[in-house]
C-alpha cells in the first residue's frame, strides 16, 4: 500500500478545481467521512478500504479527498544588491500592467505608486553617483516605501493563485515573481510583534540566501516614534541572529526598522508597519 508521502508526489495542486459536479462531491463526502473519525486506528483502517477500491476513478477522488496536497504561491525573490532590486521591481511593475496573458484582469490598486516609487529610487541611486547633498536619506526613503508596495503586489499576486492554482506556476512567471519551493515558508522579510511583557516588542526578519546557502550577517534595528522623522541610534544593540527583543518602550504607536550587513555590503532599510506596545 502507497503511503500518503508518496501519493501527494502523485497528486498537482489544482487536481480539485478540474473534479466535475459529481466528482466534487464525492470528494467532500470522503473528506467529511475521514473528517468524523477520531481514533488513529479507524483512519488506518478508513485509508486502507479506499486504497483497496476496485473502481479507479472513486479510487483516485478519494486519495484525493485524504491527502493534503500544498499549494503553490509566489515569493518576491529580490536581490540584495540595490540596483538589481531596483530592476527586478520595474520587471514585475511592467508584467503586471502589460497583463500579456491576461491573468491580472483586476489590476493592483498601487500601480500608479509603484510606478512613481521605480522613478524616485532610480533618481536616488542617481543622485548618490552625482553626489547630490541628502541623496542617502532620499535612498533610505525611496526604497522603504517601494518595499511596503512590493509586499503589496505580492499579497495581489498570491491572491490570484490562490484562486487558480492550476495555472499558478504561469501566474507567478507571468509577473516576474518566483514560486515558493518545497520546504520554504513565504515568511515576511520583517516583522514586529507586540511582546508578552509591557513595553516590549518582539522584532524578526529572514536571513539572506545566496545561491540556497544562508548568508552571515549582522542585523542592525531601530525605532521611531514620530512616523520615521527621527530613529533610535543605540538603544537596540545589533545582533547576528534574526530577530531581537527590544525593551522598555512607551504605550504609543512605534515603528521599526532592520537593515542587514553582509559580505555583499550593506541591504537598504525595510520598515515595519506601526505596532502599540502593552
């Protein structure tokens, strides 16, 4: 008898979209069934009469109906390297408005932002080269705002493969995106999470990969108060792992922010949305 580890190799995701009205509900009457059983002995026993069904097709739906196949979604895939990131942003801006396969009918609500975001950034890296006075600021602004715009269009992106997973791995080509591989989890680059005890916040981000190998690196942290007008310098030491727990903060909205420094240099600032600590 097949086990279930090998049998989800068998099954695509998107199997369950194609069933038809009748085959759809065999489905959910195995599912229900398998569903209702709570002793481990009796879904042995439920699995092993559904691998023993002579009838290939009621056999096939109701494997179906008994593994959880996982679905495929999309993941940004940025380089580390500014004016790679820069490109990589356009490339997915102009696959989504262009829409050549016509898989982004509904268009994202932030293109004309992101649009405006690709030029700010450009003109940023632009002005560092001229040596243009404030151009560092402008580049630690520009390339925040693009960042919460490509989570953005991410989030769209994923919506509609989640809705049509048969033709997912086209969907995520089509806008320029990578699929997130078996073993992955599509984790946010960074996050903050109000801590347990008052006045903490809890502050974790994802190790850089290059060529599937975790890079080393160093994580620098910061705060802000008033909206990102003035940051934290050194009440949040940096840390070589990915996440920290930052202490003694105020009962009012705060923002933070990460950037990480590795053999390559250092990656640009990504800002976290606002958090309230207890």
């Amino acid at each position: 008898m097949k086990t279930k580890k090998r049998l989800k190799k068998e099954i695509v995701p998107g199997m369950v979209q194609k069933l038809t009205v009748a085959e759809r509900r065999l489905f959910n009457k195995v599912k229900k069934a398998y569903a209702k059983i709570k002793s481990r002995e009796g879904k042995k026993h439920f699995t092993k009469n559904v691998y023993a069904t002579k009838n290939k097709e009621v056999k096939l739906i109701s494997i179906l109906a008994l593994v959880r196949v996982n679905k495929i979604k999309a993941k940004l895939g940025m380089s580390l390297k500014e004016r790679d990131y820069l490109g990589e942003s356009v490339a997915m801006h102009q696959a989504i408005l262009d829409d050549v396969d016509g898989f982004f009918g509904t268009l994202f609500a932030d293109l004309g932002l992101w649009d405006t975001q690709n030029i700010r950034a450009d003109q940023a890296l632009r002005d560092i080269g001229n040596k243009v006075p404030n151009a560092e600021a402008a580049k630690k602004t520009a390339f925040s705002d693009l960042a919460i715009t490509l989570d953005g269009a991410l989030g769209y992106v994923n919506n509609i493969v989640r809705r049509n997973q048969r033709q997912a791995i086209d969907i995520i080509a089509a806008a320029c995106m990578h699929q997130v591989l078996k073993g992955e989890v599509n984790k946010p680059d960074f996050t903050a999470e109000i801590g347990k005890v008052p006045g903490t916040a809890k502050l974790t981000a994802l190790v850089p990969v290059e060529a599937t190998k975790k890079l080393k690196c160093t994580f620098f942290w910061c705060y802000s108060y008033d909206g990102g007008v003035t940051w934290s310098l050194y009440e949040i030491l940096p840390t070589h792992q990915a996440k920290t727990l930052v202490t003694g903060l105020e009962n009012k909205p705060v923002i933070f922010r990460k950037r990480i420094l590795t053999k390559n240099g250092f990656t640009e600032w990504v800002v976290s949305p606002p958090i309230t600590p207890n």
